[in-house]
C-alpha cells in the first residue's frame, strides 16, 4: 500500500507538469502571434474575392486596450460576414501553410442554422491557433455562436447579438486588417462597460450572462 504522502506527491507533479506545458504553450503562442498575423494579413490582401474579415473577441480587446496580444490570451480571434466562398478561403490558408484543426457545425430545427459552420479553427506552427466565427445578418443584428461541450458526441450552443456594424481599415502590429466601426460599443456588448479593466479567464470560465442559449434541439458537432 503507498504512503498517502506518495499519491499526493505525485498529483503535486502531475499539476507541475501540466502547469509547466501551459506556460511553454503560452510562450510559443506569444512569439508567433505576430508572425501569424503578418501571414494572414497578406493572404487576407491576396485574397482577391469578396469576403469581409475582421479582428474580433479577445484579438480585437488587445488591439484597443493594449494595442497588442492580449498576455493571457490562448488563441486568435476573428469574425467572418456569412458567405458562400468561407469554405474557399478557408483552402486558401491551407495552401498557404495554415492547417485546418476543426469546425463547428450546427444541428438544429431551425431551418436557417441547420447544417450552420459556424466556426473554423485553424492552426500556425503547431503554436497559434486562430478561430473564425461566422456571423449571421438576422434583422438589422449580426449573430454569431458559441459551443460548449455537452458530452463527447456534442455541444451546447448559444448565441451572441451585435447591433449592425461597418467595418473599418486599420493597423494591429504592423498589419492591415478590418475593425468593426463601432468599436466601443461593440466591445461593451460582450465584456461589458468595463471590459477597459484586465480580467483572466479561460474559454470555459467566461462570463456568459451576454450569450443567449438556444433549444436542447440544436446542438453543435465538432469536426476534426
């Protein structure tokens, strides 16, 4: 029989080495962040079809709060306006050196979202992944949606609603790319009035009282 010292020591190792992967993968994040985004910056330029691409969630926070990558921050945000080339472009940054991790699609009863991708991850050096949430035009709203593991076949999805925004040109880190116009108020609507005060928290425990939960009848399916 071991010594409860010895299970305890080993769950206190077992916490260290996982502490010590998180902030090697923080590290790694951190230094190619700005090379990824030099990258998608110009294959967003060559890009020549119409497709409207802008910094979003946490990305667009550091951008206007700090004028940087966010410390704490896991991954790159950005929003897409639905359209009918998303999976062309998202070939595009495959051949460009971007992998493909996943994406979300929607199952649902209600027509407009059945069959729904509603986001793409994809993925630079192994080291900065970057999300793409499709938002939907719903009556003069722009719509995008969020998942949450339910179990291992599928997730819980809910919505979040912005008013109607332009987009804007401007410069993250030395690169072009696309803010809403709005900024403000756009920031306000997710994290809230006082999102100019730094917060840390993971995906998981983030604060949820502006995301709309839809029915049990529409679930999210993670494709790998």
């Amino acid at each position: 029989m071991c010594h409860p010292f010895n299970s305890q020591k080993r769950k206190e190792i077992r916490n260290k080495i996982r502490e010590n992967k998180k902030n090697l993968e923080s590290k790694r994040f951190l230094y190619y962040a700005p090379e990824a985004l030099k990258i998608l910056s110009e294959v967003i330029s060559e890009y020549k079809k119409p497709i409207k691409i802008w910094l979003e969630f946490g990305t667009l926070l550091g951008y206007y709060r700090e004028n940087n990558i966010l410390q704490n921050d896991t991954d790159i945000d950005f929003g897409i306006e639905e359209n009918n080339l998303i999976e062309d472009f998202i070939q595009y940054l495959e051949k460009r050196g971007f992998k493909l991790l996943r994406k979300f699609i929607i199952n649902s009863n209600i027509s407009y979202l059945n069959n729904f991708t509603a986001e793409y991850t994809i993925q630079y050096k192994d080291s900065v992944s970057i999300d793409f949430f499709i938002f939907k035009s719903i009556k003069n709203k722009k719509t995008c949606y969020c998942f949450d593991e339910n179990n291992k076949s599928s997730y819980n999805v809910s919505y979040i609603e912005y008013d109607n925004f332009e987009l804007e040109k401007t410069t993250f880190l030395n690169q072009e790319f696309y803010r809403p116009n709005n900024i403000q108020k756009h920031l306000s609507s997710y994290y809230g009035d006082d999102f100019m005060i730094p917060k840390s928290y993971s995906y998981e425990d983030r604060p949820k009282d502006r995301e709309i939960p839809l029915d049990q009848n529409t679930v999210g399916i993670k494709v790998s």
